[in-house]
C-alpha cells in the first residue's frame, strides 16, 4: 500500500480555535536551517529541534483539521526546512543533485511522493503506548455488569499456558477473542475523592473454540494467573494512534489519578492517567500542560500557598468516558499522582 504525499500542505484555517488565535510559535534558540530525517526519529522529537514548544508543529506545517487526524507526512530522507519569518516548516526532497542532500538556501518547490505508510514518522514512540492500545485499561460499573466470565478451567490449575482451555458464562455469538482481566484498585480524583473507575489488570487473551454453554476458548497469552471468576472483554482490535498533537476544544483542569504499575512518581515517555475523557471533551491528540503542586510555607505564623510550578507537557492517545491515557513528552523533573494537567 502507498501513500501520496505532497510536500507543500494547505492551509491551516481549519484547525481548532484555541490554537489558530494562539501567538505564533518561538522558535529554538539553536534551530537549524534544515534537518533531514532519519528512521527513528518522532514528529515531536523533529519538531524539538525548530521549536521552544514542539507540540505545535501542526502550525508551523500549516495542517488543516484532517491532516491533524491522520499526519504521516515525512518520511526518513526527507528535508524539513525553516521559514524564520513565519516561523513556517516545509518539507521535500532536495532539489538538484540526487536528492537527499540538504536543501539550505536552494528553491523549495512542491514535490509528490509514493511511499509506503508504515514507513512514516510517527508523532510520538509507538513502541511505548503499544501494549495500552488494544488492552482493556479501565473499566466502570456498566461495563463490569456486561463482562463475560471465567467458570472453570479444563486442567483445574490455576496458571494457565497459551493453548490452555477455559470455559465462560455470557460470551457474545458476534466475539470471537477476548481480553482477561482482574479489576484492580479503583481510580479515584486526588481533589473531589471521586471514583472514576477501576484500573483493569490485564492477564491475557482468548479464543472461542466452542460455542457451548458455558462457552469453550483457549489461552492465546497469559501473562498473569488466569482462574474462575476473572473477567472477559472483547479485544478491540488494532488501534492505531497517528493524531498530530492539538489543544482540547474546551477548558480542562484536571490531575493525575494514577500512574501505570502503580508507583506515586514518574517521568519523560511514562503513561499516566487522568481524571478527564470524552465527558470533559478530550479526544486523542490533545496536549496538556503539567503542574507541580509546591505546597505551602509558613512565615512569621502565616501559611503561604505556594504558586503551581509549569513543568512539562503530555499527549493523551486513549480516551474513555471519564478517565484518559497519557504520554509524558516533556519535564524538567517527577511527575507524580495528585499533580494539575490544563491547556497548553
């Protein structure tokens, strides 16, 4: 499968409000005129190099609100060059000898190219977020209600093996692979004491066999223990993260509520979870500016609060009703449960 892509984009009039009346990008002390891509690299990281904030790269690359949907764009030998005065990024190969030489002071012109997508940059490391795609992360009361379950196992063993068998009560005749999972400690807001949900820990995957009463499947993975009584969700299937990095439409202020294999601190490309989703108006893509918390002081029998501390930068790539998954993209140091995430 290829891909046509032009190397000169339309205009960015379309994008979301929030950001088009923004002020323009700064760009990087130390920018380069030019930068040609190499396999590996990320958008973000690319866009690090031009910009002091590199979530905004859909701007300086004039995409419209579509192509923020679906931005595989640049490919590795491509040339990314900087306009100072808009500031404006463009992207194609060099002109004149060959091709991938830098294109410096050189005509930029447009280009078309076929190139296969999965060989397109992506916007963040999709290595890291990978294992949250697919996997059941949190689960709410209705969806508990409608799980299937685990009855018995054929072997009687409590740890099963991929190529074990298993049987279920209330499998659906239209699923044919299920995610195992063990609802974990609640999710609760730091601030409101609210429960969002529960954290579903993930066990491992099935297939049905049979359609019986109870229903026959076997194991496909088992990382964890697998028994009766473990729950079951349809497996959603092969999602695919390739949002360009946006503001959210609407106003949000919300916090960190738990951090992924449950430690209080984290830091840069570590996936946190956040008391907003699609009720709040997030959507995959949307970045959030990170707050530390400092406290209070106390001076002379008076307790001072001490002003939030901005300190990095986030990308949500899965969203549910009331709870997000983020990726850490920027700090200068911890990030830790109870911290505020709002608007860039």
């Amino acid at each position: 499968m290829s891909r046509i892509i032009s190397s000169i984009v339309v205009g960015f009039a379309a994008l979301l409000g929030t950001v088009a009346q923004a002020a323009p990008p700064t760009v990087a002390a130390n920018a380069p005129d030019s930068y040609t891509v190499v396999k590996g690299d990320t958008l973000w990281g690319i866009s690090g190099r031009f910009l002091q904030e590199p979530w905004r790269w859909p701007e300086v690359w004039q995409m419209n609100e579509d192509q923020i949907k679906n931005p595989h764009l640049i490919y590795p030998g491509q040339i990314n060059v900087l306009d100072r005065s808009g500031p404006k990024l463009r992207f194609g190969k060099a002109i004149g000898s060959g091709g991938n030489k830098p294109v410096g002071a050189g005509k930029l012109e447009p280009r078309v190219y076929h190139t296969p997508v999965d060989e397109a940059i992506s916007t963040i490391p999709l290595k890291v977020i990978a294992p949250f795609l697919t996997r059941p992360l949190v689960v709410e009361r209705k969806t508990l209600d409608g799980a299937a379950t685990i009855v018995a196992t054929e072997t009687g063993r409590v740890y099963l093996a991929q190529g074990d068998t298993i049987f279920a009560k209330d499998v659906r005749d239209d699923v044919d692979t299920w995610a195992i999972f063990r609802p974990a400690k609640p999710i609760v807001d730091p601030v409101s004491g609210k429960q969002l949900g529960f954290e579903a820990q993930y066990l491992g995957s099935a297939k049905v066999t049979e359609r019986t009463d109870p229903a026959t499947l076997q194991i496909v993975e088992a990382v964890e223990e697998i028994g009766a009584g473990d729950l079951m969700l349809p497996v959603e299937g092969d999602l695919v993260f390739s949002y360009a990095p946006h503001a959210p439409k609407s106003e949000i202020d919300t916090r960190i509520v738990n951090i992924y294999r449950g430690v209080t601190e984290t830091g840069k490309l570590s996936v946190v979870a956040i008391g907003a989703g699609k009720n709040d108006g997030l959507e995959p893509g949307n970045v959030l500016a990170l707050f530390r918390n400092r406290g209070t002081a106390k001076y002379l029998k008076r307790n001072y609060k001490l002003p939030e501390k901005r300190y990095g930068s986030m990308l949500v790539f899965r969203v549910f009703d009331r709870v997000s998954y983020a990726l850490i993209m920027d700090t200068d140091g911890q990030a830790t449960v109870g911290d505020a995430a709002r608007n860039p």
